[in-house]
C-alpha cells in the first residue's frame, strides 16, 4: 500500500478522518468490517438524539487481547487527543506517553539515550532540530553478536562528520582523530556533490611499521602501502571486472581516483587524494532497497520518483554526528527544512501502477479534494528515561467538517464500487446519508500487552430522518448501519459485552423523549434499564435491534418519568429546567408514569391579565403532562437574578408564586417560602398548572409607614422641647 505523504495539509487532515472516523465507528458500532475480531471485548456506546434529528456519539469500552491475540513487546501508551474550533480555525490538539517497560529500560540503549525532536512549520516550510545522544557501555550483546565498547576503534578514534545540503547540493567534512601509536596520523576527508557526482578530497598521514589493532591487518611499510594503492587504482576506476561500475551494475562509476604520496620523514608519509564518482544516486537507493527488500510496496520507477520527489522538497540540511572516546558518547544534532505541500503536489501524480485501475479514480479524488488545509503546527518528540513523549498542536482553516464527509462518501463509492460483499452491508447506505461533525472531537486511548481501553467524546452526525408524524420521527438508517448480510456476525458475539445508552436531549427549547415507533411490526427490545434525563440503556444487543425507536419532540423541557412506585419524599425525581424555563420541578409522588413538560411562556393565551399591585417577575412557566388527572405531590422552584428584581424595583420579600385557577379564571397564590441565597422561589404543589412569580413594588424610605411615625415622633419631641423653653423664658424674674 502506497503512502503517499506524511504530514501535509491534504493529508493531515485525511489521516485524521480516517483515524477518529474509523476508530469511533469501528468501536462504537462494534466490529462493522470484522476489524476488530478478538474475545472479552467490554465497550458502551452512547447516543444522544436531538430534536433536529443530530446524534451525538460517544464510546468507551476495553479490549481484552490477552485470551485471543496477545501483543507482545509493545510499550504501554496513552494517547490524548482534542479538536478546538475557534476564531474560524481548528486547532488539534495530541499528547502521547509511551512507557519502555522497566525490564527494558534498565537495558541498553533504553538506558543510555536522550533524543528531542522539535519541529515547527508555517508560511509552507517545516523546519525540525533534532538533538540526540547515546552513551555507549562495556559491551554490549545482541544475539550471537557481543560487542565490546572498551576495544578498538572505540578506545582509540574521535571521530566526527558535518554536513550541509541545500538545493540539492552538499558539502562536509570527515575528521578521524586516533590515538598515538597506531598506522595512521589524523584524517580529514572533506566532500562535495550532488545527486549525480560526488568529489571527495583531502590527505591521510601514514606511520610505516606501526601497528593497527584489527586480527588480520598487516602492519604497513612502503611496499604494502603502495601495493595497496596500486590495487585500489586498478580496480575502482573504470569498468572493468571488480569496479565500482561493475559492483553498481553501472549505476556509479569513479571516473577519477588520484593518489599522491610525499615523504615527511623516514618513517611517515602523506597519502593525498582525489576520488570523483559520478552516477545516479537516487537508483543506487532504488536497487539496494528492492534487493533487500525493503521498498514497502514502491517499486522501480514509482520508488525512484518517490525519492526524487523528497529529495526535491528538501530545502536545507546541517547535521554533525559525532563521537568522543574519553566518554564514549555519540552526539547528533540536525536541522531540516522541507517544503510538504511541494512534496504531496509532485507525489500525488504517482500513484502506483500496482493499484487496481478501478481503484485509481477514487484515490485521486481524495486526494484533489480540499476543504481545510494545515496552516501551521508545532510538535515535540522526546525520549528520556523510558518515557516517550509526543506533543502536538496544529492550526486548520477551512471546514474540516466538509473534509472529513467528502472522503467518507468517496470511500463508500469505493467500496460499493469494488467490494460487492461490503456494498451490501447497510453502514454502507446509512452512512453515506449520514454527515459528521467533529468540530469537538475528544479522545482518550490506552493500550499495553493485554488490553487496549478507549474513550471517544465530541461527534456529531446528521443521519437520514423517517417523520412518523408531525412530533415524532425515526432514525432507522443510522441504527441499522452495524447490521450485516445473512450469515455475518453483528456484534455483540460470544465472549463481549456491549451497553448501548440512548438518550433524549434538549437544544434549549425543544427535548427529545424515547419510545417504541407503532407504524412497524417489529418492536423494539425493552430496555434493562430507564433512568433519569430521558435515558434508556440495553445490554448486550445489537445496534441494529434499536432501528425501530421513535423519538418524540417536545416544546420546551420533557422528560419521562418511567417508575413512579420508585418516588417517594425520601426519593424525590427531580425535573431540571432551570436552564431552559428558571424551574424545577421536584416530584415527592405520583400516582402513574407519566411524562412531564416544562415550558418557558412569554405570552400565554390561555390565561389572564395579571392585576392589582404584583408584577410578574421573569417569565410564565407551563407544567403539562401527558396523563390526564395524574395525582402528584411535588415543590415547585422558581428561579430569578437580583438583575431582575432591581429593574423591576422590586422587593425580595414579597415573591409569591401564582398559579391560573382554570375554573375561577384567577391568578391564585401558593404559600411560597424564598430562598434569598440561592434566588428561588418554592412551593408545594399536588396539581400542573401555569404558574408566575410575582413580587411587589419596594416602598421607598419615605413612604414606609415606620418612617412616617419615626419622623412624626420626631416633630413632638422638638415641639415640646420648644414649648418647655418658651415657659421656662416666660418665668425667668427680671435682675
């Protein structure tokens, strides 16, 4: 199978559609294709049905692998991963922890390595600096094969190599510094070239008579020197039997191999050289990779120009690769630079020829098709101390949304086009009417030797609507998706477990409740469980058993309270509408299951004026069921802000709730006790009504009547504090 690029803007986004869209249908609806296929599988799926029809999936669940297919020699990981819209943009998020078990990591290399690679791309160019070192122990055995660090070259060479590489030429230099005492003196071999020629250049000092500490290696003197010399000079050049030509089947040929040799003293020369080599380079890669089998599926000219293509893209290269005897330490730093989208651009017209040619017109179209494109990322890969790091955060524009359905429905077409057996399973047609957001895709996956664990939160789909009437629909394409041709195994099978929760939800102004779609003969199997918030949870059936639900829309907040010998005043169901209508509505008992309606009004027409000196505070709230004369005994809350009681003006105290008595056509009051913490108003109540919260104006200081007495007793006091002056002036006696 083909790869075709690695992270570019087109194909980001494709393998991150694949990735979430086939892991979270794969695990949500079970083994739809036979992917997934091993016992002791424990997983929940979770739908939430809107009232526009939408369904929010998520799924969690653990797949045991040590009874069927065990994965050995795999490190435990843990993978986060999100998806944040805002501003108009995307912005993935992924963390990854892999962990070397400690049997491992106590070993060498685990023990003995630190690499980070950091890599940032924008404005189409991504640049990575990669920084790594491995310090080397005593030996070590790999095999049959033990190598000893403490010996030859190891104890006795410094060596190191520098690079640059830009537009598709490169220059560098080898440097071998060894020890005193062996045949040869300092080398410094520089190079140049290109795809097509490479020069290389510089001198070697040589010591005659010294020794050199390979089993085998005679000791050098002039004769073997310059017989040596003699046999390289005949052989390599040319064409002829033993050359480099012949060794490459033609594909290099050192054109130039000059050695000069000068005296520098009895015992010591310098060996100068000029070494060109000229051939294709790129076809070396291409045949030694084929002969060793390692092309991963490029072959002859698909595999040459895949080369070409990256070789091309490539825009700037530095690297040094070093190693230091005193510490036995090999040290690499590199910085790349790349152009992606040049990459995918040229690699996209090779599509190889060993596809199927009915296949070639599908993959072509996922791959022209752009809705989003990757403006920019950062990433961060790390190793130190057994622990694998990945940290990634990438920036989409565009509408990844229309990405991800585009490539579903070319892959469906695909398949139905090419698979005649996975053409007719129906996921093919539910899910090619079915469109899909992950605008809010969180994930959350863990995996080791026995076990892999999964949690997947934040997808949206729209699938095909069936309107039973003018309140209630079905959704029996996007429930059947999972079910398969005679003969085929819909999970769960033997040996699983599957918990499939369906719930109602609520937009704000509508809610979705659950039942049984009456128009089918084919009922649908009765829940193991009915719990609060419009929720039905079956164990152990297939996705496919639940086509037949129906899903009733209400106006304003439902829900369905399914046991009512369950209720009781030490076991209230609560009703939670605060959200949508500022009210809750506590049931203490009630005589029959029934479901309960609660709706925020504005203007209801079927009550009257509000009089006299109350004013409504907030909205009307109507409370219905669908059970005539049900018997309740419940508390009633009202909610309200302090911002609403000061634009009114007015006053906490006087908060009643009212109810419209349908037979006397009046507003009446409960007894209403307020909680002026919390800012609600409450009440016990045995019947549904429309109800009001209604206050009084607050009196201002003057018009309170014990200001009015406070300021009277006042005016007497200074009154007869005046009059007793007056009297006791008059009865002064005169001097």
């Amino acid at each position: 199978m083909r790869k075709i690029a690695n992270i570019t803007s087109k194909l980001f986004v494709l393998c991150l559609v694949i990735a979430v869209v086939s892991s979270s249908l794969n695990h949500t609806f079970g083994s739809v294709l036979g992917i997934v296929n091993a016992l002791q599988m424990d997983a929940e799926a979770k739908f939430v049905v809107y009232p526009n029809g939408t369904v929010a999936l998520s799924s969690n669940g653990n797949l045991n692998l040590s009874s069927m297919y065990p994965i050995t020699g795999i490190p435990p990981t843990q993978v986060q991963a999100q998806l944040i819209k805002s501003d108009g943009q995307y912005n993935a998020l992924i963390n990854a922890t892999s962990t070397i078990p400690s049997e491992q990591a106590s070993t060498f290399p685990y023990n003995a390595t630190t690499a980070n690679i950091i890599t940032q791309y924008s404005n189409d160019l991504e640049t990575s600096t990669i920084n790594a070192h491995v310090t080397l122990p005593d030996s070590f055995a790999q095999g049959s094969t033990d190598i000893d660090f403490t010996g030859f070259p190891f104890n006795s060479t410094d060596f190191s190599i520098t690079g640059n590489y830009t537009n598709q030429e490169y220059n560098g230099t080898l440097s071998i510094q060894l020890v005193p005492g062996l045949s040869f003196g300092a080398i410094e071999m520089d190079f140049e070239g290109n795809l097509t020629q490479v020069t290389l250049s510089d001198s070697v000092i040589v010591h005659y008579n010294y020794t050199f500490p390979v089993p085998g290696f005679p000791t050098l003197d002039e004769t073997t020197l310059n017989t040596y010399l003699a046999m390289l000079n005949s052989t390599i050049p040319g064409m002829l039997s033993g050359s480099l030509y012949d060794m490459t089947n033609g594909v290099l040929q050192c054109t130039t191999f000059n050695t000069t040799v000068m005296q520098l003293d009895s015992n010591t020369v310098e060996v100068s050289f000029l070494v060109i080599v000229q051939g294709d380079f790129l076809q070396l890669v291409v045949d030694l990779a084929n002969s060793y089998g390692q092309s991963m599926g490029f072959y002859g000219q698909d595999m040459y120009s895949l080369l070409n293509t990256t070789v091309s893209s490539v825009k700037n290269v530095g690297f040094q690769f070093s190693y230091s005897k005193d510490i036995r330490r090999v040290d690499f730093q590199a910085i790349f630079a790349w152009d992606p989208k040049e990459y995918l651009n040229a690699s996209m017209s090779m599509l190889p020829s060993s596809y199927p040619p009915e296949l070639l017109p599908y993959l072509e179209s996922m791959l022209n098709t752009s809705y989003a494109s990757l403006e920019s990322y950062a990433e961060n890969i790390s190793y130190a101390n057994s622990q694998i790091r990945f940290e990634g955060d990438y920036t989409i524009t565009g509408d990844i949304n229309a990405q991800v359905n585009s490539i579903k429905n070319t892959y469906i077409d695909m398949l139905n086009a090419t698979s005649p057996y996975y053409g007719s399973i129906a996921l093919l047609a539910g899910a090619k009417t079915t469109t899909i957001d992950i605008a809010d895709l969180r994930l959350n996956f863990s995996m080791d030797e026995s076990s892999v664990a999964w949690e997947i939160e934040g997808i949206k789909v729209t699938p095909t609507i069936r309107h039973i009437n003018a309140t209630t629909f079905a959704l029996e394409s996007f429930f059947n998706m999972t079910s398969v041709p005679p003969g085929g195994f819909e999970p769960p099978v033997e040996g699983e477990k599957l918990e499939l929760v369906v719930q109602g939800g609520s937009n704000g102004t509508h809610t979705v409740t659950l039942g049984a779609d009456a128009t089918v003969p084919y009922p649908v199997p009765a829940p193991d469980t009915l719990a609060e918030e419009n929720t039905a949870v079956w164990n152990n059936q297939s996705i496919s058993n639940l086509r037949h639900l129906a899903f009733r829309v209400w106006e304003g907040y439902a829900e369905a309270v399914f046991n009512a010998t369950s209720i009781s005043p030490s076991n209230p169901y609560t009703i939670d509408a605060n959200q949508s209508a500022n009210c809750m509505l506590i049931l203490n008992s009630i005589s029959t299951p029934a479901t309960f309606c609660i709706k925020n009004v504005t203007t209801p027409t079927d009550v009257g004026n509000i009089t006299g000196t109350y004013k409504l505070l907030g909205n009307y709230v109507q409370i219905t069921s669908d059970v005539e004369g049900a018997s309740i005994n419940a508390t009633i809350r009202v909610y309200y802000t302090p911002e609403q009681l000061s634009a009114l003006g007015l006053d906490e105290n006087s908060l009643k709730i009212f109810h419209w008595n349908v037979t006397t056509s009046n507003w009446e009051a409960v007894d209403t006790q307020v909680n002026t913490s919390d800012h609600y108003a409450w009440a016990t109540i045995n019947h549904l009504s429309t109800w009001a919260l209604l206050g009084q104006s607050a009196q201002s200081i003057f018009g309170q009547s014990w200001f009015q007495m406070a300021i009277a007793a006042i005016v007497v006091i200074v009154v007869i504090i005046a009059a007793a002056a007056l009297l006791l002036r008059k009865k002064k006696p005169a001097k």
